[in-house]
C-alpha cells in the first residue's frame, strides 16, 4: 500500500478505495512505513563526501554552473537529464 501511494502518485482517498481499507486504517499504516524508513535512512542514506567541501562535477559544466552554483548534488551523486514542457499558452 505505501509504494503504491508513493510510486503512483495516489492519495490516501484512492488508497482507501483501491485496498477497501478505511482511511483511519491507511494513514496510520503509512505513517507506521514511514516512520521504519526514516529509521532506516540514517544508517543506509549517506552523501559520499559528508563534508559537501566538493561540488560535483557535473555541476561546474558550464551550461549547470550558473543555475547550480554551490549546489552539492544528488545524495548518492547521479545527475538525471529532464526536460521541462512550458504549460504556458501562446
């Protein structure tokens, strides 16, 4: 029930339709889930330099510096290429 919260987006709502639990039920197993993860994350999610002394270099190219300066980068170092649609109208 969580990854499917969390990989679909869904809300709780649809959680409470899709699994017939009540949403009391949903929210408080969620949160159980969560609560275990931020257990978790302290001994398994560490950046590699913990200093952050070091940009990465992905981020000191050029065309990422001027929008990235100082950042220090995604936690285990990976840097995904996106491209962002407008959704203004013309």
């Amino acid at each position: 029930m969580f990854l499917w919260i969390v990989g679909g987006p869904q809300s709780f709502a649809q959680a409470e339709n899709r699994f017939v639990r009540s949403l009391w039920t949903v929210h408080t197993k969620f949160k159980e889930v969560l609560l275990c993860l931020r257990k978790l994350a302290k001994d398994n999610i560490k950046p590699r330099d913990p200093t952050f002394r070091h940009e990465h270099e992905k981020i000191k190219e050029e065309r990422f510096w001027p929008h990235f300066k100082g950042a220090i980068g995604a936690i285990d170092g990976s840097h995904v290429p996106v491209s962002v649609q407008c959704a203004c109208s013309m």
